[in-house]
C-alpha cells in the first residue's frame, strides 16, 4: 500500500542545540519528529496532489526564536505523479515556491543568527527535450508586499563557468534552465538567490540553492577490455577462481541505472555440462565443473555480458566482451616408449658415434618440464661404454658409444632403458612416473691387421 515516510528531513545549519527546538505541522496528516524527518501519519493512498504545509520551529523558552518553512510532498511513484515516459512531471516533483525564511525578533536573535533553513534540493533530470527555458521553481520574498524586489542567483552555472544555465526573473522570481543537463558531465549545482530592493539594498540573506541532475539510465555498461586472458590448471576442482571481468557504468552507480549483473552467453568448445560460471555482482569467473583436460580442450572461449538496470534483459543497457581461458598444463602424462624393444649397431672401436635411437610420446604440452624426457641405462652395460642422451628438439634418446669395444670380447649387448619427466607427476595419477624398454646394440667386427707378438720367439 503507498504510502510516505520520510521523504525528506528538516534541518538546520549552525546550529548545536537541535534537541532544545520544537517542530509543528500545520497539516495533522503529517508529523515532524525531532530530528527533523517528516511522517505521514495515515494512509495516502488516495494521494493525487502534492500536499503543501508549513512547518514551524521554536525554542523552549518563552523568548526563542521561531522560524517558519513550507514543506511540499509528492507521492512517489503514484500513477499521477508519473508524467509521459516514466518521468516525474516538473510541477510535481519541484517546489513551486521557495521562500526566503522569516525570522522574528528576540532577544536571542544575536546568537542565533547562524541558524537557517536548509531548502529541498531541485531536482532536475538529466536529457530534458524542454522546451526551453523550462521554469524550475520561484523566488519569493515575503517583503514583496511591501517593497518591489529584484531577485538574483550566483553561482556555478549561473554568473559562474558553466555560465547561463540557470537564470531567474528580476521581477516575478521565476528560475528557469536554459538548456537539457547531463549528469555524467555535471551531478550538481549550488547557486544563491538574492534578493534586493529598487535601490540595491539587500532585504533578504541570500539562501542556498542545491541543484541535483537526476540520473536517466543513457549509458551502456562498457567493459575495461574487449578481450580478457586468464587461465586456470588443467584438473583444478569446482569453485576454483579462473578471473574476473570488469565493466563500468557512467550512469549513477547508486540506482539501478548503474548497477550490472555479469552473465555468460556462450561457453565454446560446447558441452552438455559447462566449466565455467560467473559472479552476477563481481564478474569473478570459476570453475563450476571437474573434468577441465588441457590435451582435450587446451582453451576456452566465454562471450559474457553485462546488463545495468540489475541485469533487467528487458528495459537494461547491455554489452559484450569475451573472455579467452587456458587450460594451463600439469605433469599428468608420464613418457611412454613408442616399442618395448630397439636395436642398434656399433662398430668396435668407435667412439662418439649415435648407435641407436629410442622414441617416446609424452602428452603433456612440448618444450616443457612436464615433456622433457630424461634417459637412463638401468642394466646391460656394467663397463660403461655407452650412454644415453636426450634430443631438445625430438625428444628421443640418442644411445651413444663412449668407450671403444672389441668385436672379440663383446658381439652385443643388450641394454635396459628407463626413461622418466624431471618434475614429478601430479598428485591423484595412477599411472607409473617411467617407462622401460630394451636397446640391442650388435658389434660390426672389423679387419684389422696381423700384428706380431710383444714377447717374439727367436729361432736358431
């Protein structure tokens, strides 16, 4: 059910003793409680006007001081109130007539002279097609009845850069603006309103002007980067932070106008169940899914979305950006020979040759601790005449002869290869860390020359 609390507060500036005053209400509908809010004190549901009342303040004491305002109210949102387009027509929401406050003499008056009235802001939206000037509210000085009045402003957006957009009627007090406002260029405005008589003698203090443009939802939400890179491990678990996407909205953050929800449209490579998720508020991205597999899917690609309005898909602002995730690799692929046996050949006596070549795949991404191959000859070579080493480029081990052999002594060999990562492998994989295989290396004999003993036997 409608209805109005508080739609405003009461104050005074300067003032250190609130608590010693009293408020009253010339309307018994409404109420104003110490701290200066204002109360419906009935249902106002069948509100179709603004109500207007006065509201006086008192000190305690017989010999205070007392002020006088006048208080206007709409009903926010009622349909009557709500002009063409969802904006709230001009002379509904604006004070008609703003008053220069009206003091009585006291004793008092030199102490409290500090103490003044803090006027209703003027609202004004933002993208008025006018026409224009469109009048805002008038300036009135209640010694007009007796004196003729010349009323003027001062200020940022009056006599001061920005210049002329608000001016005023010398004679009949009515401010208007000159031309429509944007609340991301400018929020707010304060001027003065003065008032003088014919000869230029001030009747009135000047009173405080606050002007604020009202935000209209103009500005798509725009993201910091058309394309976002992150990446996550592969195997991470649900809940796993991957990065987070961000937009802003020039329109006013504290509105729905400027507030946006994050969303996924699309999640590439397809799958029935998606990986990833995001934070409407934040626009963090994590894993939602287990089964992320860098040799199965190496990169994501996600087009998210931001909405103002709260994310509304039917009356908020939106755009796009794409967020690109690597699936960054683990050591979960050990190395596997390519056969369970290799051969080679050697001729004796060589040394420094290649005599064999053994082949392994590794799945993990190349060129990296997770694929290197490291080779060792684990049995079959108990004098070291060979080694093993291991190709940067191939990845293949290269059984090389160091020490000479004797065709004579040795026709062949049969040695056993391991071959393992130099980073152990992740935990959770059952898979053995190395592989095995058997290289058989023959000997090539060569035709070597008669040579005569060291020890020669002497014949007579």
């Amino acid at each position: 059910m409608p209805f109005i609390c508080c739609s405003f507060i009461v104050k005074f500036e300067g003032c250190h003793v609130v608590d010693l005053l009293g408020f009253e209400s010339s309307d018994p509908n409404y109420s104003v409680q110490p701290d200066g809010s204002v109360y419906a004190e009935k249902d106002v549901a069948n509100l179709t006007e603004p109500v207007q009342f006065m509201v006086t303040a008192r000190g305690r004491s017989l010999e205070a001081h007392i002020w006088e305002t006048t208080v206007k109210l709409a009903l926010a949102g009622h349909p009557s109130q709500i002009g063409e387009g969802g904006a709230f027509p001009r002379h509904h929401l604006l004070p008609r007539v703003i008053s220069f406050p009206r003091r009585r003499n006291s004793p008092l008056s030199l102490r409290r002279q500090k103490r003044d009235w803090v006027i209703p802001p003027i609202n004004v939206p933002e993208n008025s097609r006018g026409p224009f000037p469109q009048m805002l509210v008038r300036i009135r000085s209640d010694k007009d009845r007796d004196t003729q009045i010349r009323y003027s402003i001062t200020g940022a957006g009056a006599d001061q850069p920005p210049t002329d957009v608000y001016n005023i009627d010398p004679v009949a007090g009515k401010m208007y603006v000159t031309r429509p406002l944007d609340r991301e260029e400018r929020a707010s405005y304060h001027v003065k309103a003065h008032a003088v008589d014919m000869n230029g003698i001030q009747v009135e203090s000047p009173i405080d002007l606050y002007i604020y443009v009202i935000d209209m939802n103009d500005n798509r939400p725009e993201f910091q980067n058309q394309v976002y890179n992150g990446s996550v491990a592969e195997g991470s678990k649900p809940g796993t932070p991957v990065m987070r996407v961000t937009a802003h909205d020039a329109d006013d953050d504290t509105t729905t106008n400027g507030i946006i929800q994050y969303r996924i449209l699309s999640e590439t490579p397809h799958s029935a169940a998606h990986m990833f998720t995001i934070n409407g508020d934040t626009g963090d991205i994590v894993t939602v899914a287990a089964g992320l597999d860098r040799e199965r899917v190496p990169q994501y690609m996600l087009i998210v979305q931001a909405t103002d309005m709260e994310g509304s898909q039917t009356i908020g602002l939106s755009n796009t950006a794409t967020a690109l995730i690597t699936v960054r690799d683990i050591n979960d692929n050990p190395p596997e020979m390519t056969s369970r046996t290799f051969s080679g050949e050697v001729q004796e006596n060589s040394v420094n040759v290649v005599v064999a070549n053994i082949t392994v795949t590794d799945r993990d991404q190349p060129d990296t601790p997770n694929w290197r191959a490291v080779y060792k000859i684990v049995h079959g070579d108990p004098q070291g005449h060979f080694a093993i080493n291991t190709n940067h480029v191939t990845n293949d081990g290269m059984v090389t002869v160091v020490k000479p052999v004797d065709f004579e002594n040795n026709r062949s060999f049969m040695l056993t290869v391991v071959v393992f990562n130099p980073v152990e492998l992740a935990k959770g994989i059952q898979s053995s860390p190395e592989s095995t295989a058997g290289v058989s290396i023959s000997v090539r004999d060569v035709n070597e020359p008669p040579y005569f003993p060291s020890n020669p036997t002497m014949i007579a």
